[in-house]
C-alpha cells in the first residue's frame, strides 16, 4: 500500500483509506476480515511512525489522528465436555495436534507460551511450568494437574522444546491448519484456539479455583 511512499509523504487521510480498504477485503481463506485484525496492523504501522519520529525522520506519527475501530472483545465461548470428545476424535493420529490441545484446556496457556515451552521450564517435582515473558511481559507459574503431569512424564524428549515440530523437531509455528480441519469435521462453530483458555478458566471456575 505504501510502499512506493517515503514515510513524509504518508498522510493521516491515507491511513484511514487503508483501514477502510483493509476492513471491506477479503482474507486469505475469502472471509470476511475481523475489525480487531486491521487494529493490530494499525498498531504495527504506528509503531514504524513512532519509531521514525524518535530517530527524527519525521515531525509526527499520522497514525495518531486515525482512529481504531471498536471492537467487543468479550467471549464467552468454551468447549463443552461432548466437543472436546468430538475434537479429539477428529484429531486421531495427530498425537502432538491432541497433546497441545489438552495442555490449553488444562492449564490456560497461550497457544505461543505453549510453542515456547521448554524441558528447562517444566518442574515436576514442584508441579510448575515457568512460562517466560508472557503477554503482559512478566514471568509467571502455572501449576499443573495430574492429566498433565501423566502426559509430561510420557513425552520423548527428542528436543528442547517440550512440543517440538514433527517435521524439524525445532519450534512449533502453527497448528490452525489441522486444528481447524478437526473443528470443522467435528461441527464445532464459532470456535476458536485461544477459546481453549477460556475453557480451562471455565472449568477451574466450576472447581472453586479463582480467576487468573
């Protein structure tokens, strides 16, 4: 979109004739795309303006006179004990698809702080996983329960990842494909990974533990 512009040459007007392009196309998979998905570019094109302006290219962020859209962010989707049977049924023979899907529904990690989980991180004697720089950039513990325990202590350690790729056994990137390909098949709608946190604080929830 700007690429053939110098960042002086970008003007506020042109910002929000990219949002409203960006909101009225089509993604890759020919959906329509989510408002919060342009904000996030928004904030990406912002961040290269401000860091512009602290290395004194510019006189001013544009980005700063173009406003965000309103998005609700509130979910209250989870997983109800009969889909996650489903799921797990469609996910037969992708072990390691099934082994991160139980360790969102069983401890509320992040898809990412699940990819960068490391066997240097995992405490079995405490009961503790250390999940480093989460997303409000602090450290923090999070116990785990038998079912995890069970499935840790029967994990290879082929890698220093804890859910390593199949394929180069290095840092998973993405499981959406199969995830997805799974969902659908088992006729799970609106749903979403992240919805997995959601159930496991559900759940925890219903069991007497406190929000987290």
């Amino acid at each position: 979109t700007f690429g053939s512009l110098s960042l002086t040459e970008i003007t506020a007007p042109m910002i929000e004739k990219f949002k409203q392009k960006r909101l009225e196309g089509k993604t890759f998979y020919k959906r329509k795309r989510n408002p919060a998905t342009v904000n996030r570019e928004l904030c990406v094109l912002s961040k290269i303006f401000s860091l512009a302006f602290d290395a004194e290219l510019i006189d001013s962020n544009p980005c700063r006179r173009v406003r965000k859209f309103r998005t609700d962010t509130r979910r209250t989707r989870y997983l109800t004990f009969d889909e996650e049977a489903r799921l797990f049924e469609k996910l037969e023979g992708q072990e390691w698809v099934q082994r991160i899907v139980t360790m969102a529904i069983n401890t509320g990690m992040r898809q990412g702080e699940i990819f960068d989980l490391t066997w240097f991180d995992v405490d079995l004697s405490r009961g503790l996983l250390h999940v480093r720089v989460s997303k409000n950039g602090k450290d923090r513990f999070v116990p785990i329960n038998q079912t995890v325990r069970r499935m840790l202590e029967g994990l290879p350690r082929i890698s220093e990842y804890v859910f390593p790729s199949p394929k180069t056994e290095g840092r998973l990137i993405d499981v959406k494909f199969r995830f997805d390909k799974a969902k659908r098949e088992a006729g799970i709608r609106d749903f979403r990974f992240h919805d997995l946190r959601h159930t496991a604080a559900t759940r925890m929830a219903d069991g007497g533990a406190d929000a987290f």
